[in-house]
C-alpha cells in the first residue's frame, strides 16, 4: 500500500496530498515514516500538521532528529506547535533541552502550551521550571496545561505546588488540581502519597459534583492498585 500512497504525495492535487497523508495512518512504521518525514516538506500548512502528527504516533527511525527541526524552523506556528506535542508523543527525554528553549524563545502561545504539555508527558524534572512559569501565564489555556504537566511529571515536590493553587481555585480549575494529583497518586514511580491522598478525600467533599466525582475516582483507583499489588 506504500507504493500506492507515495505518488500521492507529490500530487500536485493538495486535496490528494492531504488524504495519502490521512492514509498513511493504516500503515506500519516502518512503512509510514519514510512517507510522513518527505510530507512534513509539502508547502501546503495542512499536509505538515497532519504528517507531523503521524511521526509522534509513529515513532519512526529519523523522527526525533526531524521534529526538532520543526520545532525549532517550521514557519507556521501551529505546525510548531503540533511538533511539540509529538515530541511529547514519542517519549524522548533528549528532547526536553530544545522544548525548554522553544518555551523561553516561540512568541506564539500555542507553541507554548505544548510545550508545557509533552514536558509533563517526558516526566523529566529539567522541565519543572517551565512547567512552573505557565502557572504565573495570562492564558487560562496555560495555567491549566500546567496543573495537568505536574500531574503528569510524577515527581512529588509537583504535589506541594498543586496544594498551593488550592485555595484560590475556581471549579474548572478545582477540576484540573483533582485529576493532577489523582495522576501523582497512581503513578508507579511516586508510590503511596498520604498527603496528595488527603488532598482528594478534601477534594471527594467539593461541592461541585465534577470536581468530588473525580477526586473519588482516582482514590478507588488508588485503592484497587493497592489491592492487586498486596
């Protein structure tokens, strides 16, 4: 299928370059990546969002070195943007030094936000500072992408600053602290935390019902880990 799909992505049809790129998602890795890194090169903005997804998903041979290059070059910011998040997508921490400097260097917003969230994804502490400052941004967007990335991070001093936005927090952002600290709780690698624990059971007594439903729901899933662990 392929060989099918790569004349296609030299069509000079734009609408045929965009559905070989949407196509390729049913091949394999090795088949698709050859095929997404030559379309993340179309001219058409579209083509190199859809193709620079397809690499964080595919997680091919030449795909780190070709999203950074995205990253750091591309000129149409939400092509930026999408290569941040996929380098979230393939889970390599040698990517964090060149997330970090596009967070301090990309003027656009959106670029920023995924950078904050594949940080929580890569769970490396050198993005704890970044993840710090999208607390203090004036894009709600931000803050909120920043409580998840500290749940996400799976170290335990994100636990303390997730109980310092408590107080002040609205319910939508009541929510986002809830489901951080409930991802905090059941990660492997932070292990049973009495206080992220009690935080939930404060949590589980929200008067609004979103923010009660999932604070319990992480506990039970607490819970059952335990119980399968014991």
């Amino acid at each position: 299928m392929s060989a099918d799909l790569e004349p296609k992505i030299y069509s000079e049809d734009p609408r045929e370059r965009m559905a070989a790129v949407v196509s390729i998602r049913s091949l394999s890795s090795d088949e698709a990546t050859p095929l997404l890194l030559e379309a993340t090169r179309d001219p058409l903005p579209m083509v190199r969002i859809f193709a620079t997804i397809g690499l964080g998903k595919k997680k091919g041979e030449g795909a780190y070195e070709r999203l950074i290059d995205l990253l750091n070059n591309d000129p149409e910011v939400s092509v930026r943007a999408e290569a941040a998040g996929a380098l979230g997508d393939l889970g390599d921490q040698r990517a964090t030094k060149y997330l970090v400097r596009a967070y301090h260097e990309d003027v656009d917003w959106i670029v920023r936000y995924s950078v904050i969230v594949s940080l929580g994804l890569l769970q490396d502490i050198r993005g704890y500072d970044v993840i710090r400052d999208g607390l203090r941004a004036k894009e709600n967007l931000l803050q909120e992408a920043a409580v998840g990335a500290l749940g996400n991070l799976g170290d335990e001093k994100a636990q303390e600053v997730l109980f310092s936005l408590l107080p002040d927090a609205e319910e939508e952002m009541r929510y986002k602290i809830a489901k951080a600290l409930g991802h905090l709780l059941n990660d492997p690698k932070t292990g049973d935390m009495p206080k992220c624990r009690s935080a939930l059971e404060f949590l589980k007594k929200d008067a609004d019902e979103k923010v009660a439903q999932i604070a319990a729901y992480h506990l039970l899933a607490c819970d059952d880990r335990f119980k399968a662990e014991a």
